[in-house]
C-alpha cells in the first residue's frame, strides 16, 4: 500500500481510509476495521488534548481518568472482559479454546509527558484494542487466551509494566508523579491497591507472549518509506556523572599558558565522546547532555565542570569497550591541560532486552502476508516491552513518525500507517497463537 502524505487533522483522515485495507499477494489476511481504529484513536484525543495540536495527559490526572474510562468503555465493545489489577494496569481479556495455554499480552500506555504528542503510547494501545475487536467481530478462535493491557504511568519509568514483571524499584511508590501526587496516590485514584501489588505480577511461564505496537519515535523508518520495524531489541543505557577538576582563577589576570580550565577541557571532552562514538559502524550512540561550569562568573576562569555521558547500544559489551576508550582519552585531555577527570557511574540505566526471534518471525510473517516493506532495527528508547524481558518471549513492532519527532505536539505518524500497525499486530498475535 503507497503511503499517503497526511497533513490535516486526524479525523480528516478517517474519512480518506474507508474500511479495512486488505493487503494480499494471495489470500487475504484478517485485517482490522481502519475506520473504526481512527474514530477510536481520535476519540483518545478528546481527553487532554491541547491547543498546540498534541496532548497533555499526565498518569493520574484528570485527563488520564476520562482517557482510562473511555478505553474500559471501548473494551467492553469488543467484548472483552475489563478489570483493573492492583497496580492500576486496565487489562482487557478474551478466553482461548485450549484450558492449558497461557496468554498472549498485547498493548502499550495512554499516558503522555508534559505537553506531549498524540501518538506515543496511544498507537500501541488502540491497534492492540482494534486487533481485539476484530477477531471478535469475525469469530475469530484463538488457542490462547488474549489480553489486552493499558500500562500505567510508563512515562514516570514504567510503573505499571514494572510492577506486572515484578521490577519496581524500592521508595517508587513515594515518588512524586508529574501529576503532583505520589505515585501510591496514583495508582489508588486510578482503582488501584498499592498494598497489595503482588497480585498484579506475572511470573517467568505466566505468559505465552507480550508483543507491543509502537511508533518509532526516530527517522530511520519515514526517511526510508519502509512501512515496519521489526524491533531486535531495546538499548542498554549507561549513564555516568563526569567531574572535570581545574582550577579556578582570575580571568583577566592568569595567562592563557597558565590557565587549568575545566570548561575548556570538558568542552574536548564533548567532542571526545563524539569522535569516538561514531569511529566504527553501528547504531550505537553516545551524548553529553548536561554541563555546569563552576564557579559560573564571566571573570572567574572555570575551576569545576560536572557533566553527564550517556551511551546506548543493544551490546552491554560494547558500551563498556566505549566508555573504556573515551576514559582513556579524558584522561589524555587531562593530563594535557591540567585537569582531572572522574566517572561516577549512576546506576540509573538499563541492561540491553533482545527480542526473541520467534517473535521476529512471526512480525516479519505478517508484513509479508500484508505485501508490507519492513526491516529490523533497535529501540532506542525505553518501552513497557522492557519490563517483560525475563517473564516471556516478546517483541515489538515499530510504525513510522513522520520527521523522527516525538515527545512533541508534533509528533505525527500517518493514518495507513497507524492501520498497517494494527493489521500487522493482528497477524502477529494469529502467527505466533497457531505456534
């Protein structure tokens, strides 16, 4: 199917995709109803969606409240049975026909970040809805029963999901959401019970699958015109705090062969972290994205730079190679200008999750049966997917954003693409369910 360009409102759209695109260079695959899933996806929008064209709907705000009403709503449509587990995860379920299998999850969240996009999140949730809807409608018999989940609060570090895998981190519940109140506030506003989280974990062998539906929220796919991304796995991320020790002193006064400048080595630095991290092929990436000079007057040469490194890649090993060379190199710069260098590693990051292939398969199957172009590649961005990494198989499909633009009110994917996501999860979780 070629790819429209879409510049207008979304419900423009709905009426330029009249029905369910069959995709087929043989027989036809089930595919969803591509009207009924941009109605729904627009109807999201009503809850938090703002002037700027995107949407602000924090996890336990107002907003997020209607948003989590109308998708109950919307489940109990597609004849889903609906509950809220104690984490506040809204979960929808279809039973299977074999009593011995275990599910097939499938979903995303519908909570954004400050004045965020329409996209994020919300693509994952309503085609896993829609897919839902549409072996329902048809009659379709799964083997497996099939779950449907909205994750709680996953831009607050995936809270919900965390919980479901058993994951959160210790004190998160008394941390303070964007929203204003703690997170144990939260999940108790949303019907929620954050006394008794445990009965919202799923163990290694609960689950048959977890296979979520996203926008790539990058470029590589829109740049390309490749219709799917068939996710190897997400990133490990590192994060270091860097302090560049020199020595402060006056600027009008001390000679430039007699400075230590902190700033002035921090600022090679940069450009250290930079060379090295694009010296050989791969899609690993590196970024200095805080800096701070002390003691921060325009006549005080900089004594004291803190700084942040951050690198990511789907090889924990090769990060670790990487930081070697650029301490090696800081150390150089250091010893060149008079400075020192020191990392203290934040222990906030993440270990990198490979999907499994079977999934990967089971995705590519499914373009393939829909006649759509696809390709694997990493998430570079933490997901709910994440969390489910040691419970079951799973897997991730991605769809395009039109410039590589998210976290923004101009994040936009294109309605066929948003229907060839739906129609491609559909035939994911039909592949992987016939086993």
């Amino acid at each position: 199917m070629k790819r429209r360009e879409f510049t207008g409102a979304l419900g423009a759209g709905v009426a330029a995709l009249a029905g369910p695109f069959p995709h087929s260079r043989h027989q036809s695959p089930p595919v969803v109803d591509g009207e009924r899933l941009l109605r729904s996806f627009e109807g999201l929008r009503s809850y938090g969606g703002t002037e700027a064209g995107g949407t602000e709907r924090l996890a336990y705000s107002d907003a997020d409240l209607g948003a989590r009403t109308y998708v109950r709503e919307l489940m109990r449509d597609a004849g889903l049975e609906v509950s809220v587990d104690s984490a506040g995860n809204i979960i929808g379920r279809r039973a299977g026909t074999a009593g011995d299998l275990h599910p097939i999850l499938i979903g995303s969240h519908i909570d954004s970040v400050p004045d965020g996009g329409n996209y994020d999140g919300n693509v994952g949730s309503m085609g896993a809805l829609e897919a839902a809807w549409t072996i329902h409608d048809r009659g379709l018999r799964l083997r497996h029963p099939l779950e449907i989940a909205i994750f709680q609060n996953e831009e607050g570090g995936l809270v919900g999901s965390a919980i479901m895998a058993g994951e959160l981190k210790p004190g998160a519940l008394d941390q303070v959401a964007q929203s204003g109140m703690t997170i144990r506030e939260g999940i108790r506003r949303i019907g929620g019970d954050p006394d008794h989280l445990e009965s919202a974990r799923r163990r290694p062998g609960d689950l048959a699958f977890y296979v979520e539906l996203h926008i790539e929220q990058g470029a590589i796919l829109d740049e390309s015109a490749t219709a799917i991304g068939v996710v190897e796995g997400i990133v490990g991320i590192e994060w270091w705090d860097v302090t560049v020790e020199g020595f402060a002193n006056h600027a009008g006064t001390t000679p430039m062969d007699r400075r230590h400048d902190a700033l002035l080595a921090a600022a090679k630095f940069v450009q250290a972290v930079n060379r090295i991290v694009t010296s050989e092929p791969g899609r690993q990436v590196g970024t200095v994205g805080r800096i701070r000079a002390e003691p921060g007057a325009p006549n005080v040469i900089p004594g004291r730079v803190v700084a942040s490194l951050e690198l990511r890649d789907l090889d924990a090993a090769k990060v670790q190679r990487l930081f070697g060379l650029i301490e090696a190199e800081a150390n150089r710069i250091g010893e060149a200008s008079g400075t020192t260098f020191t990392f203290a590693n934040r222990d906030l990051g993440s270990t990198p999750r490979p999907t499994q292939e079977r999934v990967r398969l089971a995705v590519e199957h499914a373009a393939g049966e829909l006649g759509l172009s696809h390709r694997r590649m990493p998430s570079g961005a933490g997901h709910d997917a994440q969390s489910f990494a040691d419970i079951c198989p799973f897997g991730m499909i991605f769809v395009p954003s039109v410039g590589g633009i998210s976290h923004s009110p101009r994040e936009r994917t294109r309605p066929e693409d948003l229907v060839n996501g739906a129609n491609v999860l559909l035939g994911t979780v039909l592949e992987l369910d016939r086993g």
